[in-house]
C-alpha cells in the first residue's frame, strides 16, 4: 500500500495502513518538532537555526539544507494550527 510520509512528503510502501512516515528519522524529527512547538511556542525556530548554520558549513549541501527548511517551516505551520484547536 502507498502512501505518502506526513513528514517529508516522501511516497512510501507501507506493511500496515495505519503508518504515517517514510522512517524512524522522520517519525523522531516530527515528533521533536511538534513537541518543540507545544511546549516551546518557538513553532521550531531552534531546529531552523541549526539547519542555517550547517548552510554555512557545507555550502555545498545549501539546496538540500533548503529544502529541509521548507520542510520543517510546512510541517510546524500545520503542527500549529492542529495544536490550536
């Protein structure tokens, strides 16, 4: 069964239908996000921060870092409004 990991957006073969990420990092990195946004308020500006400063360190993996930011900005913008209601 396909489907699609809340995560990362990737496409995925799932055994059960009741899984919702592609692999453990992206359940971990969600979850670290989502509680993060819950008790934090910081709607995941840490994790933003540190994917910035490892743009500056490896310029060559910018595109990649970028797309994690767009990512993570995504994931947390519906953590937020989920959390909210």
């Amino acid at each position: 069964m396909l489907k699609t990991c809340i995560y990362c957006d990737v496409t995925f073969d799932a055994i059960r239908s009741t899984k919702k990420f592609c692999s453990d990092g992206c359940k971990y990195d969600y979850h670290a996000l989502k509680n993060k946004i819950a008790h934090d308020g910081d709607g995941g500006i840490e994790m933003l921060r540190r994917l910035a400063g490892k743009a500056k360190k490896y310029p060559d993996k910018r595109p990649d870092i970028l797309q994690q930011v767009q990512r993570i900005e995504s994931v947390a913008s519906k953590l937020r409004v989920k959390l909210q209601a």
